[in-house]
C-alpha cells in the first residue's frame, strides 16, 4: 500500500519575500536538483498555474526531506549560526 507523502515548499525570493505551499507526492518523485535547473518552477494552484522564474528565487527549503535527493548532498547538517544583513 502506498502512501503518500505532504509536504511543505518554502520559496525565498532575492527580494527578500517568502511563499509556503504543501503539497503531496503524486506519484512523481520530486527532484530538487531538476527544479532548480530549469528557468522557471510551475505549480498547479487550485485551478490556477503559478510560474515562478528561477532567476528570482534566493532559496527553497522542503519539509520532511525528499526521498531522493542528489548525491553531493551533504546530509544531517546543523545550522550553528545565521548572518543575517543589516
């Protein structure tokens, strides 16, 4: 029996703006290293198609991590510390 997965995206913007969306696996196995190649990230919003140019995108952080994932990852980091701009 399968089950499948919900997970949550959160896309932070060079802008300095952030959007969170869930979702659940459907089937296809997500590929983060394949999203962010390509020029744009398309999302199906409840009847609506939401294209988000990668070029504007600082940063994506997924939750619970993705099953497959690229082979240089480096695996169970923990953040020690956050700079942040003034």
């Amino acid at each position: 029996m399968h089950t499948s997965r919900t997970y949550t995206l959160t896309v932070k913007f060079i802008d300095g703006n952030s959007e969170t969306f869930e979702f659940e696996e459907s089937g296809q196995k997500l590929s983060l290293e394949k999203m962010m190649s390509l020029p744009v990230l398309t999302l199906e919003l409840d009847q609506r198609l939401l294209v988000i140019p990668t070029a504007h995108i600082k940063s994506i952080e997924v939750s619970p991590v993705p099953v497959n994932l690229p082979g240089d990852l480096i695996r169970k980091a923990r953040r020690v510390q956050k700079k942040s701009l003034m």
